[in-house]
C-alpha cells in the first residue's frame, strides 16, 4: 500500500549556494510525508507523544539522483515495508513536477518512551493497523 | 557589561542560493550568543528548563548591512539593556572577521512556566545576577 | 490589496525542544508567503534571479502572539505598505487553523545585483505592477 | 589518516520537540567536518566553488546510536575510504563530550560543474592530495 503526498513547493531558505535544496533537507522531507501518511490512517503524531510515545529515526540513508530547485514542487511516495515490532521501516521516492526522480531513500524508527529514554514495542493497536498497510 | 562570543564559522548549510546567509539564521545565531552569555554567567539555560522556566522571544528586529558568506567567521556582542522584570531585553552586534557590520538586533524574552504554558516573573535569584550585568 | 496564502501545516523539524515552532522559523514562514504573494500577479521570483535581481532582506520584525504547535495549520496575510522604490516594504500576519494570531510581523527588501553585489532600482515593469497592489 | 573536528556545542534551534537534536542536523555536522578537514589540508572549498567545481552529495546514510542534548558538545571523526575518482567517499563518527557515540555515517560526494549541471572527474592536483590522505 503506497501513499503519496500532495504536491509542494520548495522554499527558498530550503536551498544553499550551490542553488539547489541542501541534502539534509530531504530527510526532512520524508518526515512530513511519514506524518502524512500517518494522518490519512486516521493517527495523529502529536497525539501519540502526548500519550507517551515518540518515534525518533534510528537509521536513515538517501540516494540522490538529480537537483531539486527553488520553483520546483515534489510529491514524495511513502511505503511501509515491514510489518512493524519493535522498528517501523519505510521506503521514499521523490519526484518533481514533471515526474522527474529526484532521489530515493529508505529509513528505520524505533519506539521511545519519553519518560524512560528506552525503546518499547509498537503498541498492538497501531500493529494492526501498520500490518493492513505494509508492502 | 557587554559579552562577545567566540569566533564562529559560517556552516555551508546556512547559506541559500544569493549566495550568502539566509536572514533567518541571524536570529539563531543571536540565540546561540544569548546563551553563551548565560553560560559564561554561570548559568545553564538545559538546567533552567528543567527546573521549569522557559524562556521564549516574544518580539524581534533585525537590520541586515552586508551580506555574510561561507568561509567568513563570525562573533555576536550581546548586551543585556535593561533591569528583568518580566521580560528580558538584549542588542546584538555580529561582525566578520574583517571586523565589518553585518547586522545588528534586538530581543525581547518572556519567561513561561512549561505547565501552564503561562507568563511567569523572573525568579529572583536571576533578577540579582541580571541586574549586576545591564548595560 | 492584501493576499492570504494557502492553509500550511507546521512540520515536525521546525519545533525545538519547548515544544512549539522555533521563532526564526515564522522569518522563512513570512518569505513563503511573499513569495507566493509575488506568484499570484504572475511574477516568478526563480525567474526574477535568473534575469540577474536579488531582493534580500534588509529589515525584519516580528511580534510573537502566541505559539504555533507542530499539528497546527497556519496562514500568512500578505500586504505590500509603500510604493516601490529602492526598498519594498511588507506586513504580515500569521494565523493558525482557528483564526487565532500567532504573530506578526515586517519586512523590507532591496532590489540588488548579483554581479556588482550593489543595490539597484526596482525595475520598471516590476514598480507598474507592485504599485497597484500597495495598501 | 583521520581527522577529528573541534569540539561543537549543540545549538538550541537544532532540538524539536522530542527534546533532542533533529535527525537531519546530523548531515548538516557531517558537512561542517568535510569542511574542515578540507581546511586543515589547506583547501579551500569556498574557493573551489568560485573556480568552477561543486561537490554536491550523492548517497548519505546515517545510523543514530543514542540521543545529543542541547548543553551537548560534540566532536566528528572523519575519514576519507577510498582513492578518489569521480566521487569522495567519507565515514563519520559522531560522538559527545563523554566520548558516547552519538551516530555514525558515510556519505559519497560527486564533482560537478556548476556551469553544465554535469559530472566531472575530480580535478589531478586534488587527487594527489587527498589521495595522501585516504584510510
């Protein structure tokens, strides 16, 4: 099950002087598309921290194929490839206006608790959830 | 009583594509400044917030004179202008290594307890520390 | 003529640890907007640069209301102050989803030449444009 | 040959709301390395920009081990793995004032000229150098 996200522009503070969006910034743009996606499951993020649960990214890579430019607009596809324990694991693809792939990446979280810094299991109701979506 | 913090390097990713230091990173790197001068102070803004005073900015200004661009370095004098009450009040000058203006701004901070998400004074132990470094 | 953007979501990555949106980040907020503002009489500002102009900014204020909350939605109102001469000058006002504000704020760009780094007149065709949008 | 970056401390703008540094910052310190270890080989990047040669990056992964505070200072080991040709190859360790490792990552850097948007091989006299200087 693939989710895409709607389409949106690149700011121009999200460029650097090599006049194209910096590489970080892709990481970022994942995220949104991860709350996105987990938005249109009906979760909402800010809610689960306040109940206690965050989701730090423990491993992340990205592979970059060509410039995204102030101007441009992305959509980033979002899949979730495993059924969800104690990690959750997604793949991105980002593309531009035209379609064009802009890069590609993959990453992992886990599940923290706030108050004890240690991870803990995905609680049973998003496993059922997570587990109708996956690949 | 004026503080000048170390020199900095300006970090490639702060620079859009004009070529130079996006005007958004200004108010960071007063921030950075702000919070040295506490820390040469004595004081441990990480601490405070834990023992629960938030210190948000409440109003800002910046005017930008010249542009600063990767490779320069930087230094931020602060100073604190006026006796804390409920609010905290400091100028900023950033200059290059050429010792050039390049910009100039001023503060204001609130204090905010965390729990009630509610102004709150500036705890006296503070206000006497404060007092004795005003302009 | 006041402009109002779209209705943006707060991303994740623009909080910081006291848990609502980092106040340097409203500044980017407020270029989007202008940006988006610019786009709306038909002005690409990509296109702009390319055709050798820069408008960096050159003063900023902003007043912070209220905080911004990641799972907020917010929009910029946009109004151009003054006829257009050698600098532009915005206000702006930020709302989240319930209409409450946020903060608000203004700028003034300059119109400058990448090649001379030196400031330039606004041109012509932009002064005929802009003149029948001021407030 | 390693070389190991000045001690940084964590700036407050870099946390979000997990109460942390971000993990996209983690590219952004990995760059501020690259970057000075260029310098301390007496190349200067700023400088390579201006004669015509970008060095955008094109594959980055990162694996975060434990968590970096604000009130952190952090220093990153890097190293150069293989003789450059058409791309660099570095590895990164992240690691706080405890000497904790904080992350650990690896990112590919392509040569590119900024004039054609195009690939180009690493120019002779920095193969020379940095080919001293692999692991």
């Amino acid at each position: 099950m693939k989710f895409t996200t709607c389409s949106t522009p690149v700011r121009y503070a999200e460029t650097d002087q090599m006049k194209f969006v910096h590489h970080s910034n892709y990481l970022r743009y994942f995220e949104m598309a991860r709350l996105e996606w987990l938005s249109s499951l009906g979760v909402s993020y800010a809610k689960m921290e306040q109940e206690g649960i965050l989701m730090p990214v423990v491993r992340a890579n990205v592979e970059y194929k060509t410039p995204l430019f102030f101007g441009d607009h992305f959509s980033v596809e979002v899949v979730l490839v495993k059924t969800p324990k104690a990690t959750l694991e997604f793949n991105y693809i980002l593309r531009n206006q035209k379609e064009e792939l802009i890069c590609q990446g993959n990453t992992v979280l886990a599940f923290l608790s706030p108050n004890t810094n240690r991870p803990m299991r995905c609680p049973e109701s998003l496993v059922r959830l997570f587990d109708s979506e996956k690949a």
